[in-house]
C-alpha cells in the first residue's frame, strides 16, 4: 500500500476523493497547501516527506523553501497537479480589492463585475439588471474568452508535466457543456478526470477511464450562473441568473445587485477605496459609462 498525498487547494479534496475511488489499494490523503484555507506548515511539511508519492501544485519558492524538490534527499517521489482555471462560462467574475492595503473581501465569495461597477458608480440596485445586455456582454468581450482559457489550461497542464495528455483530459470535460462551478471551482466530474489521469499514470489500465466515480461535489456550495446570453453563444441550454452561496440563493440580477450592495456596506466598502481585480477597468468605463450617463 502506498502512501499517496495529493496537495492544492480548493480542488484538492475532490481530486483526492476521487483518486482514492479509483486506488482503494492505495493510502489517499488530501493534505491541501498552506494558505488562508489551508493546513498549518508544521503539520504540512512532515506529511508531505512522508508521502511515497506527493501530488502536488505548490510553487518553486515553496519547494526550495522545504526541501521539497524532486531528487532532494529526502523528499518523496512527485507529479505535478493542474489548478483549473477556467472563466469562458462565467466572464463577468470577479475579486474586489481594498486599494491601498491590497485586503480582497471575502465577505462574498465572488463578486460581478458589472454589478461592481455600477455600485462603485452610484448606480441603484434596480438600475443595475438593464447592464445585463447581450450587447453589452459582447462590447466586454464576455463572448470570446474561450480560445485563450483553452490555451490558458494547456499552458497549466505542461507546466504541471501533463502536456501529452491535455487533449484527452479537456476532450472529455468539454463535451458535457459547463464543467465550472465558478471560474476556479471546476464541476466534480472534472475532478474525476484529473483523477483518472493520475491514477493511469500511478499504474491503473486504459480502463480507469471508463470507471463510475461516485464522490460529493463540495465545491457546488458556490455556484456563479452561467448567463442565458453567454449559454446562447455557447450554444448550451440552462442559461439562468440564479447565484447559490453557502445556503443563499439569489433569483434575479437585482436581486445579486442588491445582496452585494448590501455586503459592501456590512463591510465598510468605499467605492473610491475598491479596486475590481483582474477587470479591464477603462473598458468597463468606455462601454457601461454612455449607457449610464458617466463619463469615460
């Protein structure tokens, strides 16, 4: 029996789940990577140098820093474990952030980018759905991110040492529609067939492919809409605008618009003080900004 460690971070414990389904004559263990959400580094370390095999997304600093590097004396035998990042479905995601101190607020998973900045606008809650336009979306380039979050992943897996079998992996994924939770909460399914891929590469026949696995999806607990425009482009079915938190579930836009309004002043938010993370901000400003009276 082996001794198997599989180590990222919100993905780790699905794949984990997985891989033990696939090996149950195998020890599997999710140990996810320090981090805000993650294990202690005087508990992480020493079970990672336990582990026959650790299955792994850390970072070179990370390594180094722990003597961790593959053919260190010491440190266990490796394969590297894609993180899935994948925004095509959900393109109007976003983090916010307190300018100055860098704080990104939590009190809300993720938060809309749209919604974000029309509140940061002085916008009201019930102005903000009219955003939510097939015309605006394509103005924000929300109908084009596909080939580049392709090569994105492809990029990921060869880093990871996955290269040769990207096309297999992202085949089989993307033919059941939306694979994404979010834009880094993959499906359970995707899961699996990270899984599935390991486990061939830890000595499981062609058949693992095939197998049934039954795990919980803990990661739905957060599900971002995929927008009926976006489904549309996409030529998918299922399109809504219907958020789910942790128990809370939001059926329209002005009705997000007015649970994240709300959030930002539980949390003493300044719209002048909050940064929208990973959005090009003068193009938010050049396309919602005629359409609000607001100058570019």
């Amino acid at each position: 029996m082996r001794n198997i460690v599989v180590s990222g971070h919100c993905q780790t414990n699905g794949v984990a789940a997985a891989l033990a389904e696939l090996m149950p004559d195998d020890k599997v263990t999710a140990l996810p990577l320090p981090s805000i959400y993650g294990t202690p580094e005087d508990v992480f370390i020493p079970a990672a140098h336990a582990a026959d095999i650790w299955i792994h997304g850390a970072d070179q600093a990370f390594l180094d820093k722990h003597g961790l590097n593959p053919g260190t004396r010491g440190a266990p035998a490796q394969l590297g474990l894609p993180l899935i990042y994948f925004d095509a479905f959900h393109p109007d995601t976003c983090m916010l952030m307190q300018r100055g101190s860098g704080e990104i607020f939590h009190d809300q998973p993720l938060s809309s980018a749209i919604t974000a900045w029309a509140w940061q606008h002085g916008l009201l809650p019930d102005e903000v759905p009219a955003l939510f336009h097939k015309n605006v979306f394509a103005a924000l380039g929300y109908f084009d991110r596909w080939a580049a979050n392709v090569e994105h992943l492809r990029r990921t897996f060869a880093a990871a040492g996955w290269a040769d079998e990207f096309d297999r992996f992202f085949l089989n994924v993307q033919r059941t529609g939306n694979f994404m939770h979010t834009f880094n909460h993959p499906k359970v399914h995707v899961l699996a067939s990270l899984a599935k891929m390991l486990a061939a590469r830890l000595g499981c026949d062609e058949a693992v492919w095939a197998r049934d696995v039954n795990v919980q999806d803990i990661l739905a607990v957060v599900t971002w809409p995929l927008y009926p425009d976006v489904a549309d482009a996409y030529g998918l079915t299922g399109g809504s605008y219907q958020w789910r938190w942790h128990g809370e579930h939001q059926t329209s836009v002005q009705a997000f618009a007015e649970t994240s309004y709300l959030a930002y002043a539980r949390c003493n938010l300044g719209t002048k003080d909050t940064v929208i993370c990973g959005v090009d901000g003068p193009m938010l400003d050049r396309v919602l900004g005629p359409l609000c009276g607001v100058a570019a």
